[in-house]
C-alpha cells in the first residue's frame, strides 16, 4: 500500500535532521543534491531570484498550468525569494549562513566573488559552512568559464561515444543522466564534509565538483584499457563487451526481455534453458571475455529460442532455471508492478495544488530514520516572508522596504 502522505509539522526527524541547507542552484543536479539531502531530514531553504525563478518549475510535463517536474525536484523545500546580486540580498544571504551547515550554487565560476559572497566571505559569516560548487567543467581550468550542462558532460564523458549501435550514431541518453548521476555525488561530497566536521573537529570547506567528471567513473576500465592497452571501447549496441549472452530479445507475442549473464554459472543455466548445453563446456566459455568473442553464435541462440515464447512464458521458464532475466518496462509497467508496489518506490504525496501525486519516494531505506516527503515542490517565495521572519528577526516593514527594492 502507498505511504500516507506526511504532515511535516509532525513527521518524525529524518537521519540530517537539524542540518541546514541552502539551496542557491538551478535545474538539475544542484538542486536535486539538495532533494536528497531534504530527503532525509535536513532543513532545506530553496533560494531563487524574485522574479526569475529556477526554470525548472517551466521544464517538462505540466498540469493546468504547474510543472510536474518541480513537484518533485522541489519537495521538502522552503521556498523563499532573493536577489544574491543586489548588495542588500547578498548581506541576507550572509545572514542567512550564520545559521547554515550547508550551501550548494551552480553559477559560472566567479559570479559569487562577483556580488561578494566568495567562499572565503561565507567562511568569515560561517568558518563551519559546506560550500557545494556544482558547474559543467569545474573551478579552475580552460573551460571553466564555459556554460555547462549535462548533455555536454554525457557527450565528454565518453558515454555517448559508447551507446548506440555499432552502426549508428553516438547516443544521448533521454534524460538527465549527468545531472542526476552529479546530483547523487554531490549530496554524498556534502555528507562527507559534515562528517570531517562534526566528528573529525574539521571546519568548513569547497566541495569542487566538475558535471563531467563523475560519469567517467561509471565507465568502468576504459580509462585503464587506454591507459595501459591503448584500446578504445567502440559502440556494441546492447551487448556488453565483457560477457554474453547480455542483450534486448524479442518474445513471440511483441514483448521484449532483459537477459543477463555476468556470472559464470548463470551464463550455464542460461544455455542449457534455450537447449544448446553443448557451448558450455567449449573452452571460450569459461570467461565473460570469451563468450563475448562469441556473442553472435550466443545471441542467435538465446533469440532463436525466446522468439518462440510469450513474454510470460520466457519468465516463468527463466526464473524456474534461476537465470536473469527482466522484461523492458515503460513507466506504465513500473506503476502496475508488484515489486515496485511493494517497496513503495511511487509513493503519494499530497499536494496543495494538484491532489494525490504519485512521485519517486526516497532512494534508500533505513530502519531507524528512514526519511520521507514532508511536502512536494511549493509555489515560487511562499515561505519568504516566515523565513525571514522567524529566522532573521526582519519586520514587516522591512520586509515591505525590500520587495519595494526588488531584493525579495
């Protein structure tokens, strides 16, 4: 059963509960860093220009006029309004870190020592502040000062290189996955950081984190097949140059399934399913390397057999052999599946606007402080006025001087 939407004035405190967040960035892996951190428990405060607001609120799917996506991106937020390069807003901003742990900016390498908010000033106001520098090509380099985003780090990274058929173009991935691969690290650099703070008595510190750096990690050995052997990983389609058989079948009835066979005794039980036992004991089949070197002989096997078979006949006859195997979903199949049911993975959430949503719950589960959604993504500066209020002590008159500047 779904998860009941929470009450965030009563919901137990998450694992970063009583961590502070600011949440200075825009689009994607930034703020998405911040989600996760919200996630679970830290007090995150989303900052954004009075009237030029994250354009992800604009991207993607909407309903009657909402994004869809900001739903998500910006659950767990206070959202309040201020413009960081306006003298009056940058002196808010400092603030505002008084009380901070952590804040995490996108802008081009320069802008914040532009309007005077460098590290080092945010150190001076806080000497305990995480500072999270997310750009497309780092702080310091040729292209530092470059626009990045995640397309050019999926293009760089070597990943577009290698995705596609062997016969087509290089491919880009569908959505984000730069931005969201950045994200994840980003929200673990922040946590390390607190950790060699509060435990190790460390201070502050930059966490520099270039968007076309982590997918290199993601890649595997290439660096070191290059590296050491001069080798270049050339698009394999959705084979694996590691092992086979690993690819996409078709079933009888128009369905297509996953199979998978990094483990030696897996690759076994596969080939004996789909009757051809005999390549088992060939001696090329005792490595992922060698069966790959067969993989035509292998996929023509393995297909010849599944394209006689319904889907459901494929995977009852696979998860009977204890082999791998998974059919290709699209999001409709990931809302009726009952594994995903049972983890709760779509969860609802409640929301002011919009009703019931069905949203991606929180990454992982932990027993004690599992975290959870407080609230999903709110309307642009609704808590500006509560924010600076309660914890900057402003009055309404003040509050009325500063929209009347356009700092709020």
């Amino acid at each position: 059963m779904p998860s009941p939407s929470i009450d965030h004035d009563v919901a137990p405190p998450g694992p970063l509960h009583g961590i502070t967040v600011l949440d200075c960035a825009t689009l994607f892996a930034g703020p998405l860093a911040a989600t996760v951190l919200g996630d679970y428990g830290a007090d995150v405060v989303k900052i954004e220009h009075p009237v030029r607001p994250d354009p992800s609120r604009t991207h993607g799917p909407a309903r009657d006029g909402t994004g869809l996506w900001w739903k998500m991106l910006g659950r767990n937020k206070h959202t309040v309004t201020l413009d960081l390069s306006h003298p009056r807003g940058a002196q808010l901003l400092l603030r505002l870190v008084r009380d901070a742990d952590v804040l995490i900016e996108n802008f081009r390498p320069g802008t914040l020592e532009r309007w005077g908010l460098a590290p080092a000033t945010l150190h001076e106001a806080n000497p305990g502040l995480v500072v999270a520098r997310v750009t497309g090509f780092g702080q310091f380099g040729p292209y530092a000062r470059r626009p990045g985003f995640g397309t050019l780090a999926e293009s760089m990274s070597g990943l577009a290189a290698v995705t596609g058929s062997p016969d087509g173009p290089p491919t880009l991935p569908p959505f984000g996955l730069a931005d969201g691969v950045t994200a994840l690290v980003a929200a673990g650099a922040v946590q390390t950081a607190l950790y060699h703070r509060d435990v190790h008595g460390g201070g502050g510190q930059v966490v520099d984190l270039a968007i076309i750096e982590p997918l290199l990690t993601l890649l595997g050995p290439g660096p070191l097949a290059y590296d050491q052997l001069g080798t270049v990983q050339r698009r394999t389609g959705n084979r694996s140059s590691h092992n086979a058989p690993r690819n996409i079948y078709a079933t009888r009835d128009g369905s297509w399934v996953a199979v998978s066979t990094s483990a030696q005794r897996v690759a076994e039980r596969v080939m004996r399913l789909v009757g051809h036992g005999e390549v088992v004991t060939e001696p090329w089949f005792a490595s992922g390397s060698g069966r790959a070197a067969h993989a035509d002989l292998l996929d023509s096997q393995v297909a010849g057999w599944i394209g006689e078979r319904d889907r459901a006949e494929v995977l009852k006859a696979f998860e009977e052999a204890e082999a791998a195997v998974s059919p290709v979903y699209d999001i409709a199949d990931v809302f009726a599946d009952p594994q995903y049911r049972a983890l709760d993975t779509l969860t609802t959430v409640e929301d002011p606007e919009l009703g019931p949503l069905r949203m991606q719950n929180v990454l992982f589960r932990l027993s004690s402080t599992p975290g959870g959604i407080r609230w999903t993504g709110r309307p642009h500066g609704q808590d500006t006025d509560r924010v600076y209020t309660e914890r900057l002590g402003l009055t309404e008159h003040e509050l009325d001087a500063l929209r009347g500047e356009r700092v709020i």
